[in-house]
C-alpha cells in the first residue's frame, strides 16, 4: 500500500523528476564531492511534502524516533550504512552506550529504540541502553508491543566517561533531542556524543537548519537546471515573541504577510489555483508541538486563549521565543481519503527507507505531527536508490528516488548547520 498522488497539479513536479532521474550520475557525484567536505549526521530523518508542483522538506530531525516503522527487507541497508559511519567516527569502537527520550509510557518508541540496538549489534558493537531517568535507579526491563523487551540502565559518570554498571563504551549515541537542556552528566566526556550535544534543541534552531538548505537548494538546482523554489520552502524568523502577551505580533504579520504574497506571485508563475498557507512554529521544539497553519495575516493577531496556549510552550514545557514562519506545502498524497507525507530515513549519507505518515484528521494543508494524532506507518515497498531510467517518473521506484534525492539535500544542510553552529 503506498499513497497516491491525488492532483492534477503534477505538470512542475513531473518535469523536476525527470530532471532529477536524468542528472543522476551528476547528482551522486556532487554529494559524493559534498560527503568529502562535511561531516554527516549518524543518522537523520526528513520530513517531505509533496504538492504535485513541489517536493520539498520541511524538516530534518536529527534523532529520528521511527526506525521501528521501516521495512524490515531494508534492515541490511542499515546495518551496512551504520558500519560506515562507525568506521569514520571511530574505527576501533566495540561498544555503544545508546541514551533515549525519557518515553517508557510510549512503547512505540521504545520500539524504535530497540530497532536502533539491533543495527547497532549487527554492526558489530556491543550495545546497552542508558536512561536519564532518575526514577529508574536499577536495570529495568520494558515489555515490546512487538514482543521481546528492552533493558534500561541507569547511566554511569565515572570521571570523564559515561557508561552503565560495568560498561565502558567508544560512543555514546543520543535517541534523546536534550530539548529540556543538555544535563550534567553528559557535559565536558570524553567520547565521541553522537549527534553532537548542540544538535539537541537546547540550542539547535530550524532557522539556521533552513539557512543553510537555502544555500544547498541554490547549488543544486543550478547543478540540474531548475527554479530552487521547486525544492525550497520560503522562511522568516521571529524572535523575542511572547505568544501569552501578545508581544512580537508585529513582527509575525508581517512576515506571513509576505511569504503568502511571494508564494501567491510563485503559484500565479506556475498556474497554480491552490491558496497559499503558511505554516507558524516554535524555531525549536519537535512532536510537531508549537505549529499553526495561517491562511490570512490576520489569523495571528485574534489567537484566543486555547490557542495562545497551544503556541507558547513546546516539549518538556519549554517556552517558545524564537519563532519559524515558513511557507505552507500541500500535500497531495493520500491512502484510504487520509492525507499522507513520506519521512525519509538516513543513517550516515545513505537513505535506509522511509515510511508514509498518515493522518485521517487533518486536511492538505496542516501538520500532520500532531500531538495524540493518529497515524499509520506505512514502510516504503521499495528502496530510495533504485530509479528506472526507462519508466515513467511518476512511477514508484522514480519517485522514491526523488525523494531519496531532497532527503539527502536536507542531510547535507543539517551538515553544514551542525559544523557552522559548533561552539568554539
């Protein structure tokens, strides 16, 4: 089961995949080149969305919690691509010491955790589960809705190394986003963290993730000869907003107001009758918490209560200041009348799969990484590598492989975000 694409606004969309299909050799030998100057992610997801007259990101997260939702015949591509970036990092690794959110209650997750533990294994590290949780005082053991069960220790500081009861591992790899703040005991180790501290959304901010993607989409659509907005949505910040005193307004009507008339003049370029959107979010924060879809400036400013609340605070109950205005992408991808978005998965610069997000409760243009929302992963039936020349672009495989393609421009910029924003 893979979502169709349900719009007769395909006619852009069609000739960029022909255009991505026919450069492929040039592509893979720009990242190729682009993988030699920066150093990748561990591992990465994006979030795409596909319009039927565009395919673009709208964002990356960099401790993807839905390895368990991938298809299980790709789980060799993984493993491979974990050993690659493994032997990069540190060549002589046994050990792994994975540290999660702090989401027993969600076993789903917890399923995903696991799912990162097998690849870690089958990539030849020993592996245990560390907890920040401080409730969690001694080696407890989670049931899997999947069956099977996971561990979960309480880590260990022992001078300037970070383990587990008897465990002294080569790296400590985070599942967990440090949107609470980076704690104590992860701070001044002296193994490789991986993804690195200031990737958490303690001090990560989606602006400068989309500054640098507005310098990646630029290269590479002069690279296949294509309009960047193709690929690229607009964006505008706000700062020192208080959403509960109705402080830094100005500021977020103005820029909704202009990002809805530069994607006005873009679809009127395009012939595209849909109305533009605008999508208002924490410049921080993930669950999809802090996210607002505006179709008129004035939405904005006549926010009642219900929704002031809704956009003042984010994960862990951390207050929203800094705030991202970014144009609105449909989405035109649908299973069962439910609107879909693909999330492509990325273990060091390889795509590893995907899966379909899938909503029954929200329309084209909303977020569907809504709080309680409900979805249904769907796995990717074929991998994001494998395009035929001679299809149709249209075709599965060719549009995986498209999205394979915008994936991995997010991952570079993620790249170039993470090392330009590295403290000194």
């Amino acid at each position: 089961m893979v979502p169709h694409l349900t719009t007769a606004l395909s006619g852009a969309l069609l000739e960029l995949e022909k255009r991505i299909l026919n450069a492929m050799p040039s592509i893979e030998h720009w990242l190729r080149s682009a993988w030699q100057e920066h150093s990748t992610p561990i591992y990465a997801s994006a979030d795409l969305r596909n319009s039927g007259f565009k395919l673009a990101p709208v964002d990356t997260n960099l401790f993807p919690g839905g390895f368990n939702n991938l298809n299980p015949e790709f789980m060799p591509l993984c493993v491979q691509a974990m050993m690659s970036a493994i032997e990069k990092i540190c060549p002589d690794a046994r050990g792994a010491l994975l540290i999660p959110e702090n989401h027993t209650r969600n076993l789903y997750y917890l399923q995903n955790v696991a799912a990162i533990a097998y690849i870690l294994r089958q990539s030849g590290m020993n592996v245990r589960i560390g907890t920040l949780i401080p409730e969690i005082d001694k080696p407890t053991e989670f049931a899997l809705p999947e069956g099977g069960s996971l561990l979960l220790e309480p880590v260990v500081r022992m001078g300037n190394r970070l383990g587990v009861d008897g465990f002294d591992p080569c790296i400590v790899l985070l599942n967990n986003d440090l949107s609470a703040g980076i704690p104590d005991v992860l701070k001044n180790i002296e193994q490789a963290v991986l993804p690195p501290l200031h990737a958490g959304w303690a001090t990560r901010r989606k602006s400068n993730h989309f500054s640098a993607y507005n310098e990646v989409a630029e290269e590479f659509s002069k690279l296949i000869g294509i309009d960047p907005w193709l690929i690229n949505p607009y964006f505008e910040t706000c700062v020192k907003v208080d959403f509960h005193e109705r402080v830094g307004e100005e500021c977020l009507v103005s820029h909704v107001e202009a990002i809805l008339e530069k994607t006005a003049k873009k679809y009127a370029e395009y012939g595209i009758r849909e109305k533009p959107f605008v999508i208002v979010k924490a410049d921080a924060g993930t669950y999809g918490m802090g996210v607002m879809s505006v179709r008129n400036p004035d939405a904005v400013k006549g926010l009642n209560r219900k929704q002031r609340n809704k956009m003042a605070v984010v994960k862990e109950g951390m207050p929203v200041s800094h705030v991202l205005i970014q144009e609105g992408v449909h989405t035109f991808e649908s299973i069962n009348e439910a609107v879909a978005e693909p999330v492509v998965y990325m273990i060091d610069h390889f795509v590893v799969g995907g899966f379909y997000r899938v909503h029954t409760g929200r329309g084209t243009d909303e977020n569907l990484n809504a709080p309680g929302m409900h979805f249904v992963p769907l796995a990717f039936e074929t991998a994001c590598s494998l395009p035929d020349y001679k299809a149709n672009p249209d075709m599965i495989m060719n549009r995986f492989y498209a999205y394979g393609v915008v994936a991995r421009l997010a991952l570079l910029a993620a790249a170039i975000e993470v090392e330009r924003t590295a403290p000194e």
